[in-house]
C-alpha cells in the first residue's frame, strides 16, 4: 500500500537489526511494491543501514537464481520509475542482485544426471 512507505521507511532507518528483517520480509514479497520500498530505503540510508539492506539482498536472493532473476528484471524496471528516488535507489540493488551467484540454478535439458 502508497501509505506504507513512509512508515516503513522509518522503520528501516532505524536499527539495524530491524533494517535487516524488514529488507528481508519485503523482498520476501518477491514484488514491485517489496521492492520499490527496499529501493527508497536504499536511496536514503547512510553506509552501515546500506550494508544491512545488501546482506537482506543476499539473504534472500543467493539460493534460487529464479528469484534472483525476476528481482533483477524488477530492479531494471525500477531504475526508470518516476520516483526519483526509487530510480536512484534501484540501482544499488540491481548492482547487487547482478553479483550474486545463487546456490540453485535451473536444470536445462540435456543437463540432467
């Protein structure tokens, strides 16, 4: 919802514990909406709360490279949003998400066994 993103915003400025749940929760939602918030977050937090929010990152998207995938191609999108902020902010993320090797890819045909 729009009128979270205040609310959590502030939330994730705060400790840094708390950054790192939250990060984790809204990417978990594997959306636009958990990660447009985790952009703006990103756009505005200081050094040691942007370390919390790029361990969230590889907490959650370093096992399946599906989800990685979706999240980039999501983070790509976001870079061009209207919201200067949430374009600024998903760079950092999609910087990230490119980086990251995941555990568990896909098996292709002829790849079996």
């Amino acid at each position: 919802m729009p009128e979270a993103v205040g609310p959590l915003l502030r939330l994730v400025a705060g400790d840094t514990l708390v950054t790192r749940h939250t990060v984790r929760s809204l990417l978990r939602r594997m959306d636009g909406a958990g990660l447009s918030v985790v952009a703006s977050a990103m756009a505005v937090a200081d050094a040691r709360h942007g370390d919390w929010i790029h361990t969230a990152v590889l907490d959650v998207f370093g096992i399946h490279a599906t989800d990685r995938d979706e999240a980039l191609r999501v983070c790509e999108g976001l870079t061009r949003d209207a919201d200067a902020r949430v374009a600024e902010g998903a760079r950092r993320p999609a910087e990230d998400l490119a980086r990251i090797d995941p555990v568990l890819h896909p098996v292709r045909r002829g790849e079996e066994g």
